[in-house]
C-alpha cells in the first residue's frame, strides 16, 4: 500500500513537471524525494509523511500554479483519490507550506519532518546540481549568466555586494551562499557545507574566467 502511493505519487509529478525546463522538472522532485527520505531515516523522523511531502513540494508552488496554490489543490485532490486520512493530508500540506524559501526566509519550521523536506529542497539549490539549475531557470527567465556591472562591483573588492536579481551570478549572493546557514538538521549541515564548498570554488574559477 505505502510503495504503492509513493510509486503513484510518482507518476503523478512527473506528468506535471515533464515539459518543465527551468528548474523545476521532474528529477527535481525525485531528488528532493530521495534526499528528505534519507534525512528522515537518519533524524528519526515519520518516512511516509515526508517521501509524500516531498513528492508534492512542488505541484502548488505558487509560481508553477497560482490557481491552485492557495488550497494546495492538486495535491489535496491526488492524497484524497488515494484515499489518505484527512489528517495526514493536513499534516502534509502543513509540511509543504513551510517549505518554500520565499515565504518563510528565516523561520525554523516546527517540526522534524517539515524539517527534512526544506533541507532537501534547499539542498538541491546548491552544489553541482544547485548551479546547473540556477542558469537553467535563469535562462528560461530571460535573464544573462552574468553582467559586466556586476563583475566589475566584485573586482571593485566590494565582499558585500549585493546583486540586484538581474543575472544569474546574482543569485548566489542573493540566496544560495546564505543558504548552508539556514540547514534544520545536523545530516543537512555537513552535506551543506561540501556543496558551500564547490560553489565557492565554482566561484573563483568563474571570476578568473572573466578576468575579475
Ligand atoms: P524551489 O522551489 O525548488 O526551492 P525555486 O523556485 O526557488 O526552487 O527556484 C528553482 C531553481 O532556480 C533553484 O535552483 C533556485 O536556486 C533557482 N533560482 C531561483 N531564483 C533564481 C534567480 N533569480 N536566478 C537564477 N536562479 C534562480
Ligand atoms: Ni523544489
């Protein structure tokens, strides 16, 4: 019954995310899914809530779908045909809402739970697969790798330069260095701290690139 919904949970996604190419597509998903998984057997957390959490993170982001994000819609209706309990679907959508970077920057969500499925998102936001996916949504927005502006503010030997969000170079100052400090769980943390590491190291090598 349980690798039965997960596998449905599966199907489901991915036919929402297949023509996503901005950074949310559907191994997306599975990542977060794999990893918030792994995070609750090693934090003690409850397995089934979370993999269904993670599964669903994304399906009512209101970015991806403002018609359905204020009731968490698609995801309601998907747990309620595979008949679970009100109550966890509750617990769920609890999870879920805590979840996203924009609207809760800075909270500490409650629980355990909600905890493993914001570390494995955020997780997914830095390293090789965080940078791959930065200049994939940046692209698909319209917006450059990187501005000469912007360069030229960094060689300037500004530490604390904000960017402005009009390149994608931007967005790592703008939120993913800051994010190996907003880790919940202590499994999280070190797996943060080596993706921080090779994002820096991506870094350096970009600014010698272009001859910062
Ligand atoms: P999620 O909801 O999965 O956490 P977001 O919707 O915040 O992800 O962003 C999707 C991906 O695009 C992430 O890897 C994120 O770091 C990246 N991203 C978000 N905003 C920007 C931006 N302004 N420029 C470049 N990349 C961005
Ligand atoms: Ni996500």
């Amino acid at each position: 019954m349980e690798s039965q919904i997960i596998s449905r949970a599966m199907d489901f996604v991915r036919g929402i995310f297949e023509g996503d190419f901005g950074g949310h597509d559907y191994l997306h998903t599975l990542r977060v899914y794999n990893t918030a998984v792994m995070l609750a057997q090693c934090e003690g957390a409850d397995v089934s809530v979370v993999g269904l959490a993670a599964l669903l993170h994304d399906v009512d982001d209101k970015k991806l779908s403002p018609e359905t994000s204020e009731g968490k819609l698609r995801a309601v209706g998907f747990l309620r045909e595979n008949g679970v309990k009100e109550e966890k679907i509750s617990w769920i959508c609890r999870i879920i809402g805590e979840v996203s970077f924009s609207q809760n920057r800075g909270a500490k969500p409650e629980t355990l739970e909600s905890q493993c499925v914001q570390d494995a998102d955020r997780l997914d936001a830095l390293g090789a697969i965080g940078i791959a996916r930065t200049f994939a949504f940046g692209g698909s927005k319209g917006r450059p790798v990187y501005s000469q502006e912007f360069l030229e503010s960094k060689a300037s030997g500004n530490e604390d330069v904000k960017g402005k969000g009009e390149s994608s170079l931007e967005h790592f100052y703008d939120k993913l260095l800051l994010l190996k400090d907003m880790m919940n769980t202590s499994t999280a943390k070190s797996m943060a701290e080596k993706r921080h590491k090779f994002m820096e190291a991506f870094l350096k090598e970009f600014y010698e690139e272009t001859m910062i």
